[in-house]
C-alpha cells in the first residue's frame, strides 16, 4: 500500500519538476529616446543600462514580476552637445504583468507585458541621496521571449517601452512625455 501512494505522490509531483514557479535574473541593454528636448536648448541622451528582475508564474499562461534598472544618461546643451554635455545616473523600478504564448514549462516562451514604472533622474553632478532627483511615474509595455538552455537557467531578450514625463520639467520648462525604447539580454535562474 504504502509503494503505491508514493508512486501515487511520485506521478502527481512529476509534472511540476519543470514549473517556472519563480525566476531571478539579471539583464542589461541598450535605450533610445523620443521627446529628448527638456526646453530651453537641453536634450536627453539614453546610454545603456542594466538591471534585475524577479519573475513569478503563478498561472499556466500568466505571471508578473518586478525589478530594478540602473541606466547611464547624458544631458546635452544643444542639439549636438554644443554647448557641453554632462553624464547622469537613472534608477528605475518597475511592475509589470506578463503574458505567455505558452504554457509553463515550456522550453521557448514568447510573452507581452505591461505594466508601472517609476524613474528617478538624479541631476549630474549630484547623487541620488542628496535628493536632487527628479522622480516620474509611468506606464510600459513590450514583448519577448525566453529560453530554457537547461533544467533551471533561461536566456531572455526583452523590447520595452516607457513612457513618463520629462524630467526637470521646473528648471528646463520642458513639456510633453518622454518615450524609452530598450533592448535587453539577460539570464535567469528558475525554480
């Protein structure tokens, strides 16, 4: 009797072995702008950036996850940097629902997500502990896919977009939304 109930319980765990509960990963990429003009001859460069993320799959065909991204700017008098030019950090978190083209488990994973994001733009030559950010929230969207190259490590490449207002919007007087696009390659462990 007691054989049979752990072949029983052997069976019935079998088909989690390969479940996506969880993923932890890191990523990193590349970012371009649209809207990049602050106001009054100051523009916006996007560099690159790199993050983390932490992903559940608490559904056969959805998840969510959330993270954190570190990104390097460039703030530009004139159009070309004419007028000099100064580097910046970017820290952003994010919140975002996912959606799977196939089930969990699966070996290839295509999915859309969506979701909330805020970015912190600390202002050069300061530091984001002495408060001279400037913080926007916004909304985001995109797509990928994720590959499972063995039992518990995936490789994923991501398209996002952000959109959020634009920084300094008091000093600059810069109006209208500031548009992220990133392109992204990371690694994840899964559980």
């Amino acid at each position: 009797m007691r054989l049979r109930l752990a072949a029983v319980l052997l069976a019935l765990c079998s088909g989690t072995a390969f479940a996506q509960v969880a993923e932890f990963g890191f990523n990193g990429g590349a970012m371009s702008l649209s809207g990049e003009e602050l106001g009054s001859n100051y523009f916006l460069d996007a560099k690159w950036k790199f993050g983390f993320r932490i992903t559940l799959n608490n559904w056969r065909f959805l998840g969510g996850e959330f993270g954190y991204n570190y990104a390097r700017h460039r703030l530009r008098i004139g159009r070309s940097g004419e007028g000099g030019e100064a580097g910046f950090a970017g820290h952003q978190g994010f919140v975002d629902g996912l959606a799977y083209a196939t089930p969990e488990g699966s070996r290839v994973r295509p999915f859309a997500a969506g979701g909330f994001h805020f970015t912190n733009y600390v202002f050069p030559g300061t530091s984001v502990t002495q408060g001279s950010g400037s913080t926007k929230f916004g909304l985001n969207y995109g797509a990928g896919i994720k590959f499972r190259v063995a039992q518990n490590w995936l490789i994923r490449a991501d398209f996002r977009q952000y959109w959020n207002g634009k920084p300094w919007a008091d000093i600059f007087g810069g109006r209208g939304r500031l548009r992220t696009n990133e392109i992204s390659l990371g690694a994840s462990f899964a559980l």
